[in-house]
C-alpha cells in the first residue's frame, strides 16, 4: 500500500511541477529550447575540446611507456640469456669438481 501512494505522490507532484512551470516560465517556450539548445552545444563542444587537450597530452605518455616497456622486454631477455649462461657455467664448473 505504501508504494503505491509513493508512486501517486510523484507523479501528482510531477504534474503539479509542470503546471506551475507552464504558468511562471520566465520565457515562451521557443526561446526557452533555443536557450537550453544553445547551452548543450557549448557544452559539447566544451568537453570535444577538453577530451582533445586531454588526448594530446596523454598520447606521447602512452607512447613513451610502450617504448620504455618495449626496451624493458629485450633488456630481459639478454639478462635471462646471461643467467643462463652462467648457470650452465656453474653446473660446468660443479660437474668437473664432482669429477676430480
């Protein structure tokens, strides 16, 4: 039951909204879309220009770092080369000792 005299509630309330702003709208109606249609576009054009900065600025980062990610890969590579080597080295070295 309470639901459904929530559910009444806005609704009445959203129709009584609407009333009174048909009633006490400081501009017609015309003026009033232009207004708010004006207001939109600087906004997107606002934020088309913000996400552009924000993608000239991130672009070299991104760039930067899959270069330095890049050089990272084949710096390990050589050291796992060396490690390897020098771990066949020591087994070299402990199969001669073993041996002697």
């Amino acid at each position: 039951m309470k639901e459904s005299n929530l559910a009444i509630t806005i609704l009445g309330s959203i129709a009584v909204g609407a009333i009174l702003g048909v009633f006490f709208a400081p501009a017609k109606g015309c003026k009033t879309r232009r207004v708010i249609r004006d207001k939109s576009t600087a906004i997107k054009n606002n934020l088309l220009n913000s996400s552009e900065k924000i993608a000239n600025v991130i672009s070299p980062i991104i760039s930067d770092l899959k270069n330095e990610s890049r050089q990272i890969s084949r710096n390990s590579k050589g050291i796992n080369k060396d490690a390897k080597i020098n771990l066949n080295n020591l087994k070299d070295i402990n199969e001669a000792t073993i041996f002697e």
